[in-house]
C-alpha cells in the first residue's frame, strides 16, 4: 500500500462518518510529517452551512493544530475532487499536496477553476477513486428511490 492510499482510506473512513449521518459521503485529512493533523467530512445538513465541506473542516482543523493558516508542508487527502469553493481555500492556505480520489465532472475544480490552487500545490488524482465513486453512487441511488 502506497502512502496515498493509507491516507486516502482514512479519508475513506472520514467519508463513511458522513454516510451515517445522511450526508454526501465526502471524507478528508489533512496530513504532516506523517500524522493526521486535521480530519473531516460533510456537515453541510447538520450544520445547515453550504460551506461545511470536507475540505473546510479538515482545513480549518490543521490550521487550528499548527495555530497557523498556511499547509505548506502539508497534503490533504480528499475522496472526491474539490468543488471551486474548496479549491479556493486550497488555494488561500498554499498547501503543498493535493490527493483526491474520484473526479467529479459537473462541480469539481478542474472544470471551473484549474488555476485556483497555489501554483506549487502538486495534485494526484484519482487515487482509490473506485472506492470513492461507488460510495457516491450508493449515496445518491439510495435517494433516488
């Protein structure tokens, strides 16, 4: 196993606390020199905030950790692609690596806003990305009903 995909199974993990709690199954964490620093997942229904994303909570946790706003010297692993809200906050704090598993091609940064990340912020993608998609897939059918 790679240390990608250690990281990106605990945001995995971060994901399924979301899935208990009848919210979009999106997990993160924030990572430096190898130990979790920040973890989140989807509150967006719980906390009736459209910005309580994965990303933000575990962003707001590593910042809060280093009593600092800059990741620099951090990598966040996330399991589906950051939306351009997200993206902007990668982009504000200059973190140093981005892991994201699978892509999403209606709201994923990528699409909209490619050049919003810090331009030395290094991104992988697709990381466990089966993982993450069916988990979305399950997620979403399971509201189609």
């Amino acid at each position: 196993m790679t240390e990608d995909e250690k990281y990106m199974r605990e945001a995995l993990l971060e994901a399924d606390k979301a899935l208990t709690q009848d919210e979009i199954p999106i997990g993160a964490v924030v990572v430096a020199n190898g130990r979790i620093i920040g973890r989140g997942h989807n509150l967006t229904e719980t906390l009736h905030d459209v910005t309580a994303h994965a990303e933000m909570q575990a962003i707001t946790a590593a910042e809060e950790y280093l009593d600092g706003k800059y990741l620099d010297k951090c990598a966040l692993y996330v399991t589906v692609e950051p939306c351009v809200m997200c993206a902007g906050a990668i982009g504000w704090s200059q973190l140093g690596k981005l892991v994201y598993g699978a892509s999403d091609e209606k709201r994923g940064f990528m699409r909209y806003a490619p050049n919003a990340l810090h331009p030395k912020t290094v991104v992988v993608a697709g990381v466990m990305a089966d993982e993450a998609s069916q988990m979305m897939k399950e997620f979403f059918k399971g509201k189609r009903k």
